[in-house]
C-alpha cells in the first residue's frame, strides 16, 4: 500500500524542467528530465513496468503560482505582501524572485511548511482521484472528514475540507469517474489534529 509520505516526496520533485512518475505498487518515483541528464535505467525502468507508474501533474496544472498567491494572503504585513504580489506578477522568472524575496524577509521557511500542507492536499487529491488506497503516515488528517463509502467493496476517502458537505462535494468528484452509479455514505467523522 503506498504510503502518504511517498506521493508528498514525488510531488515535491516537480518542477519546470522534469516529469515525475510515481510507481502506484511501491510508491518510489523516477524524475526523467528535459535534457541529457536522464540514465537509460530510468527509461528502461518506466518502459519496462509502464503499468505501474502514473505520472504526476506538471507545474501548470499544479499551478505554483496560485499556491504562492494562497501563500501572500496569509501575511499580515501589507508591504512584504506588495513586495510578494510584485515579483509574482513580473514577467521574468517570477518563481525565482519570489524565493529570493520571501528569503529577504525571513519567511523561507514559513512557505515551505505552507507548500508542505499544500503537496498534501494535492497528493491526497491526486490518490483519491485514482482510487489509489494509501496509509496516511503524516498526518492523520487535521480538519479532515474521513467518509466511509459502500459500493460493491468497501472504500474509505480522506478528504480534507472545512465541513462535511464540502467534503461529500469532493467525493462526489472523486467518484465520478467510476463506472458504478450508486453509494451508499456509512459514516463521515471529522478527525481534529
């Protein structure tokens, strides 16, 4: 079973410059690079095995740059968040000069623990979306509905929201991609950290 841990360690490899695949049977994921860097035991390895590797959503659809913008709205102080919109919506290497910026004013590692919770959330999304069972080694979900669902087995999601119903929304996407019709919710319970 794959392991929280594993697909927040896969997604935190994306960047512009590589593809990740994540290996749905043992959680390890390969970085295959746009340029010469990649070993022909990568490709060899994904070609091989192709089945069990999915791979995971590039920088666009993560959107880095809406996370960042999620980011600045927590910041209390209206000039760091200036300075942070700025760089944000410059046209050259916004990405790279908000580092240096949130480095200016000491607030590295604010967003790495913000980006941290944020890999969650996108790593929870992405497992839930393919059905994916996995143990949640991290953080046994704060502020998260763990909604229990009968269809012909039984499943249980790990659905992060501030209600219930937003959280039986969620499922509802999440569930749209199967081919059967019907469920049945046994038990929503919120678990607080």
């Amino acid at each position: 079973m794959l392991k929280l841990s594993e697909v927040v360690n896969a997604f935190s490899k994306i960047n512009e410059d590589v593809d990740v695949y994540l290996n749905k049977n043992t959680g390890k994921s390969l970085v295959i690079y746009d340029n010469d860097k990649n070993s022909a035991q990568a490709f060899k390895e994904i070609e091989t095995n192709f089945d069990s590797y999915i791979i995971l959503p590039d920088c666009k659809a993560i959107d880095s740059k809406s996370i960042m913008a999620k980011f600045i709205d927590t910041i209390d102080n209206d000039l760091i968040k200036y300075e942070l919109i700025t760089v944000l919506n410059s046209s050259d290497k916004p990405c790279a000069k908000f580092m240096d910026t949130l480095f200016h004013f000491g607030l590295r590692d604010t967003w790495s623990d913000f980006k941290y919770d944020e890999m969650i959330d996108l790593s929870i999304k992405f497992l839930n979306f393919y059905q994916l069972d996995f143990e949640d080694d991290l953080t046994q979900d704060k502020n998260a509905f763990i909604i229990e669902v009968v269809k012909t087995v039984s499943k249980v999601y790990r659905i992060k929201a501030d209600t219930e119903s937003q959280a039986l929304k969620e499922l509802n996407q999440v569930l749209a991609n199967d081919n059967l019709n019907t469920y049945e919710v046994l038990e929503t319970k919120k678990i607080l950290k």
